[in-house]
C-alpha cells in the first residue's frame, strides 16, 4: 500500500478525547493575618449571616491555612485563596492572588 491509500483510509477529523471536567473550585478573599512560616499564610475570612433566631446579621471569621510558594503575601494584605488537594496536615488552600496590597500601617488588634 502506498501513502496516498493509507491517508485516504484514515478519517480526515478525528475528534479530540474529551477531557473530564473538574469540578469547580471554592474561592475566598480574606485578610493576611501572618506570614511566618515558610512558604505559608493564614487567612481570616469574613463571613456575614443573619443569625438563626434573632436574625441580626452576625459576622464570622475563619482562619484557612493557605500555600504561598513565593512568599509574596504580606500582613495586612487582601488576598483570593482557591481549593486545592492537601498539601499538609492543616494546609488546604493557595494563593491565587494579591486583590490588594496593605498600606504597611500595623493594624491595632482587637
């Protein structure tokens, strides 16, 4: 057989494997509360709700741990962190991006 018979044997499109869709992944901005340790952040999210049986609107924060592989996050700063896969005992998040960087004026705790 020649080239020319194989060629014409073969589809002229063949269709791309389709790839599995992965599930979307959750997001949060928060607050950069520390950036001590190596290669790692913690972020509070601010989180408003009406509360169950009063209904005045309650504001809760969480703490997520998240992975900032070039330690670019500073305190003070308002970042996104997304789901990921564990990468350590408490670490479940990343550092997607600085929304806002901090004035560096030190915020007096509460």
């Amino acid at each position: 057989m020649t080239d020319a018979t194989i060629e014409s044997q073969t589809p002229a499109t063949q269709s791309a494997p389709t790839a599995i869709k992965r599930a979307e992944r959750k997001e949060r901005v928060g607050e950069v509360i520390s950036n001590k340790m190596a290669k790692t952040i913690i972020v509070r999210v601010e989180r408003r709700f009406p509360h169950p049986k009063f209904k005045k609107v309650v504001t809760g924060y969480k703490k997520f741990y998240a992975h900032d592989e070039k330690a670019e996050a500073k305190v003070g700063d308002r970042v996104r962190i997304e789901e990921t896969r564990p990468l350590s005992k408490t670490k479940r998040w990343r550092l997607v991006a600085i929304v806002e960087k901090s004035s560096g004026v030190a915020h007096v705790a509460v």
